[in-house]
C-alpha cells in the first residue's frame, strides 16, 4: 500500500474528526486488504475523495445560511418574529441538534422566533395563525433524496396558510432534493450542493473512467444489495456525526461489520 500513500495521507487528513469510528492508518489498512490487490489503488482514491463536514463548519454554515435567509424576508417585510423554525420528524435525523445548535448560537428565541416539530399539526397551526403571514423554515444537517422531508413536511402542509413561504436549511443537499424541493416552490439554502457529476460512483459521474467506475460499482454491491447507498445516490459527503445512508457500501461496510468492514461506518452499522 506504501504505492498508493499519497491517497492514505489526503484521506487521513480529510477525515479527520468523524466519529462513529476515526479514521486511522490501520482501520485503512483492516478494510483496504478485504479486497483485491489490484483494487486497492481505486478504493484509495475513492476513499480520499471523500469529504468530511465538520461540527464547526456545520454550525457556520447553519448561522450564516439563516443570515442570508432572514435578509432576504426582511425585504419583503417579514421580521424574525414571523419565522417559524421546524424540527423534522426522520429515523436518524439529526434535525433536532441542528436546531438547538442554530437556536442557541443564532439566540433566536431572545430574537423572538418561534419553534415547532413537524409531527405537531396543532403546534403549526396556532403558530401560522398567530403570526399571519410569514416563513417556515426547516432545519436538518443533510439531505440526500429528499424523500424523507417531502414525508415529514405533509404533515405540516395541509395548515399552512399560503401566506407563508418556506425555506428549507441545511449545510449539505444532493442535486435530486434541491430539484425536487425547488418545484415545489421551498428555497433550498445550503453551504453544499452534491451534484451528480462530482460524486465518483454516481452513474452520472464524470470522475473516474468509466472502467474503474464500473470494477468499484461491482465492490460495492458485493458487500450488498443496496450497493451505491439509498437511492443509488452514491454520495461522497460524511457529517462529523455520521455517514448518510447513501454512502456506498465499500466504504459503510456490513451492518453489523461483518462480513466487510467498513472504514466509514454510520452508528447504525457498528
């Protein structure tokens, strides 16, 4: 592996801080060696090209993403005071610590904002009642499909007066939820946009030659069936907290750890 070194040193250094299981020289070479020598190159590169988000640049890009927000709505004569912060209902969400992260850092309950989950229907609506007209804004760490928020916000839709508008905030988003939240008329706003082109296994990718794409596609649905993650979305993006379940397996691992493991294992695969 010393050949393929310069891969090992940039991975080492992106991927620091991730904490279901950090990232060292030897859980590199524990997962490297499950696999083909002549492999080992190509899933080196594919490991370095993965991106770790830190706390501190989450919490950063949450503060300066709502900044952008509300300078937009006090244009069009929208206070803080009619912002309404919604916390998403998801399995593994991290939605609720995104919140509390951007309520307390942003002081946005001493600015007079106002908090509700997206399961509490009645909370929405009292909420959207009471203010008039005003925004919705959601707040979530990462979102891949989109699935899960389309879900969690049909909750919240049927009492939301169209005087209110909606942004949906977040420190990384994939092309398919911006696109897909985009037509429904909700403003993503993000520090990160994944773009298909640039995630290495994604069958739109133009990363890697096609070749090489094809032998680590065939990795990764050897480890399992759902080889390129959720949704086939192939995403390169790791949060501090945890790795999206679109994260190729090759890199996840087995639930469980067994029969492969992974060098970036979620929580829920340990």
């Amino acid at each position: 592996m010393m050949f393929d070194l310069p891969f090992v040193v940039k991975a080492l250094f992106r991927l620091r801080g991730y904490e279901p299981q950090p990232v060292t020289f030897l859980r590199i070479w524990q997962w490297i060696r499950q696999f083909p020598r002549d492999h080992h190159e190509n899933l080196l590169r594919l490991l370095s090209d993965v991106r770790l988000i830190t706390r501190k640049q989450t919490l950063a890009t949450l503060l300066s993403c709502n900044e952008e927000i509300l300078r937009r709505l006090e244009k069009d004569g929208v206070g803080v005071r009619d912002v309404v912060y919604v916390e998403m209902d998801s399995a593994g969400s991290s939605s609720g610590v995104m919140l509390h992260l951007l309520r307390n850092h942003a002081r946005l309950l001493q600015r007079g904002a106002t908090f509700v989950h997206s399961t509490s229907v009645e909370e929405v609506r009292r909420a959207t009642q009471k203010i008039g007209r005003g925004a919705l804004v959601y707040v979530d760490d990462f979102s891949g499909s989109g699935d899960q928020f389309i879900q969690n916000r049909g909750h919240v839709i049927q009492y939301l007066p169209n005087t209110f508008s909606e942004f949906f905030l977040t420190a990384c988003i994939c092309e398919e939820a911006w696109l897909r939240l985009d037509a429904k008329g909700i403003v993503p706003v993000t520090g990160l946009i994944l773009w298909k082109r640039t995630r290495p296994l994604h069958a739109d990718s133009v990363v890697l030659d096609p070749d090489v794409r094809s032998e680590l596609v065939q990795l990764c649905l050897q480890v399992g069936p759902a080889g390129l993650g959720y949704r086939d979305l192939a995403t390169n993006i790791v949060l501090y907290s945890n790795a999206p379940d679109s994260t190729p397996l090759v890199l996840r691992g087995s639930v469980g750890q067994k029969p492969y493991r992974g060098v970036l294992p979620r929580y829920q695969d340990l």
